[in-house]
C-alpha cells in the first residue's frame, strides 16, 4: 500500500466587510458575501496521512492539535469534514476506506486568543484534498474549506479575497457558486494590520452558536443583511481604485454594524470589552490627529486596526501605549499552499 500523506499551510484572514450568519447551516452558505485580507502572521501547518491498514470496521479519523489529541465537538468536527473530502466524486474507493490521522500546528503568539478556525481548515482542506487524491481547483477548495469553517473559504487566497454569498434561490446551486477568490486591487494600495490583543478571559460563546442567535433573535438581522452585500461591491471598487479611506472607512462600519445586529440578539451577544472600546477611542484619535486607522474586531475582544504600510510603525507604537498593550504588525499574506505530498 501507499503512502498517502499531504501538508498544506494557510493563513489567518481578517475580514473588512464581515459575514456573520448562515441561510444553510448544513451546506455553510452564508447569508451574505464577504470580503477579508489574508495576513503574513497566523498560520496554521496541517499534515493529513491516510492509515496503512486502517480499513477495520470501526477504525477512525483522529487528530492532534498543537501535540494536544482532539476530542469531543472540535474532533466530531474534523472527522465530519474528513469523511465530506473521503466522499468526493473522484477519491478512489481504496482511498476512501482508509481513515486519516490528522496532525495540525499552530504558528500564533502563546495566549494571543488567536488561534483561527479560517486557517484551521483552510489547511485541512488541502492537505486532505490531497491526500485522498485529489487535485481540486482553488475555487473548489475555498468551497471545501467553506464546509469546515465558513471563514476558512477565504484562506485558500492571499491578500484581499472575496466571499460570495451564491445563488440565493437554490440550495443545490448556492453550494456550487458559493466559494471565494481574491479581489483585484490597485498597484500603489499598499495595507498593513496592526492586531491588538487584550486579555479579557474566556470566551462568553462561541462565534457559531453567537451567529445562529443572531440569525434566530436580533430584529436588526434584516437590516445587516440587507446592507452588506453593497458594502461588499464598494470596498471592491475602493480595494480597485486604491482608495484605502473609503475602504477603511466601509471596513470599520462593517464591523460596528455587525457588533450591534449581535448586540440586538436575545440574550444580546456581546464580544466588546472595556479594553476594546478604550482601542476604539486610540484608532479614532490616531484618525483626528491625520493618520489613516480604522478598526475592525470580530468574535472577541481584540481589535484589528488597518492602516497604509507606511503607517504600521506608528500605528503599532501609539497603540502599544509604551508597552501596556500588546500589539503584533502584520502584512498581506498568501494563500493556503500544499507543501508536501506523497501520491497516493
Ligand atoms: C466574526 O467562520 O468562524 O470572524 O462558519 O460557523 O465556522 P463558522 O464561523 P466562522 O465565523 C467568522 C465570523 C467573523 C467574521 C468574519 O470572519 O467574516
């Protein structure tokens, strides 16, 4: 028997118009596009090796993550998507047998609450693809990676990326058309990002379960969806025209927005700590005192501050406030790429 093994890498990316809710929570279609900036930091490195003579009955996918095995709901949500990609037409059935040992690490600073599930299974998406045989399209592994983590459908490109919502009328279709790519922008828009990490705890709930209670209860639902998918289009022709105001400007509002759709939720769901809010007020000083900063933040307390390249310095150093915030720079970064594969 063969070996089969892949490794794939992917980066984290930080979304500038925001999804946040599903219309299909079985297929991950989303209830709107979105668009989002691969960064250089954050990744995530994923071996997917097929078991030699793993085929008993009974016999598994297992996981280990950061040396740690997996268990419980994070592995249940792996094997999942390890027996979607072993269900592809085009997986031979002496492949599809055999179950997979995952073994996945995660490049982000100790404690930085980072750790992200876009590129989590970005990675998986094509280390398994790869392992199982497959040779998929970058659109079909950003619809791969959709099914793992909605997120992680915009891993599987650099820089800015676009996720489409799909056709919105049929299931069948909307998983068809429902992938990412990346988003042409002008020569001379060159971005950086400045993540500031703040220490608030654990998380109150879980993006996934927050997001279905969003969908479920907040009555400005409606509203956010009907405003994001024009918000999409425009950060697209800022991210073409190279107008990085207009596509700060649109980046922060998406964020606000998204925060009080969820805010509106019953019981409200709330990510914004006093430390974020105190973030908030630097960026909009940074702005009145001329230079370009607009945050954005997602299901957590940290805020995520884009900004001209040129200004990454100072951004990060106002924002460090002489070292009582820990600010991480960060830059455009690449797509999911597979490194090593042996041929099954
Ligand atoms: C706030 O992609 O983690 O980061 O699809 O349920 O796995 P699932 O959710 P996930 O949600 C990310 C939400 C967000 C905004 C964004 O990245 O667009």
């Amino acid at each position: 028997m063969t070996t089969a093994t892949a490794t794939a890498t992917a980066h984290a990316n930080i979304a500038l118009v925001k999804y946040w809710g599903k219309r299909d929570a079985e297929r991950m279609l989303p209830a709107t596009s979105s668009l989002s900036l691969t960064l250089d930091a954050f990744l995530t490195t994923t071996t997917v090796t097929l078991a030699e003579g793993g085929t008993a009955p009974g016999s598994e996918h297992t996981a280990t993550l950061d040396g740690g095995a997996l268990t419980g709901g994070q592995l249940a949500k792996v094997q999942r998507f390890l027996d979607l990609v072993r269900g592809l037409d085009g997986v031979e059935p002496s492949l599809a047998a055999r179950p997979a040992h995952v073994t996945s690490l995660n490049t982000v600073p100790t404690g930085a609450g980072l750790a992200s599930s876009a590129s989590g299974f970005a990675a998986l998406a094509g280390a398994a693809a790869a392992a199982y045989g497959l040779d998929l399209a970058p659109r079909d592994l950003s619809r791969l990676a959709r099914r793992g983590s909605g997120s992680a459908s915009r891993s599987i490109f650099g820089d800015f990326v676009v996720w489409h919502a799909g056709d919105l009328a049929d299931p069948e279709r909307g998983d068809l058309t429902s992938y990412a790519e990346p988003v042409p922008a002008a020569a001379d828009l060159d971005v950086a990002m400045a993540v500031v990490v703040l220490n608030a705890g654990p998380k109150s709930i879980g993006s996934r379960e927050a997001m279905a209670r969003t969908v479920a209860t907040s009555p400005y639902f409606p509203a956010w969806v009907e405003h994001t998918e024009a918000d999409v289009a425009e950060a697209e022709a800022a991210i073409a025209a190279g107008d990085l105001e207009r596509l700060g400007d649109l980046a922060e509002a998406s964020a606000m927005r998204m925060h009080a759709t969820m805010l509106a939720a019953r019981p409200a769901v709330r990510y914004l700590a006093p430390a974020s809010l105190e973030v908030l007020d630097a960026v909009a000083a940074l702005r009145a005192a001329g230079t370009g900063a607009w945050a954005t933040m997602d299901a957590g307390p940290n805020v995520k501050v884009l900004c001209a390249r040129a200004d990454l310095e100072t951004v990060t150093a106002v924002l460090a406030d002489g070292g009582r915030r820990r600010v991480l720079p960060a830059l455009p970064g690449p797509g999911m790429v597979v490194e090593r594969q042996a041929r099954p």
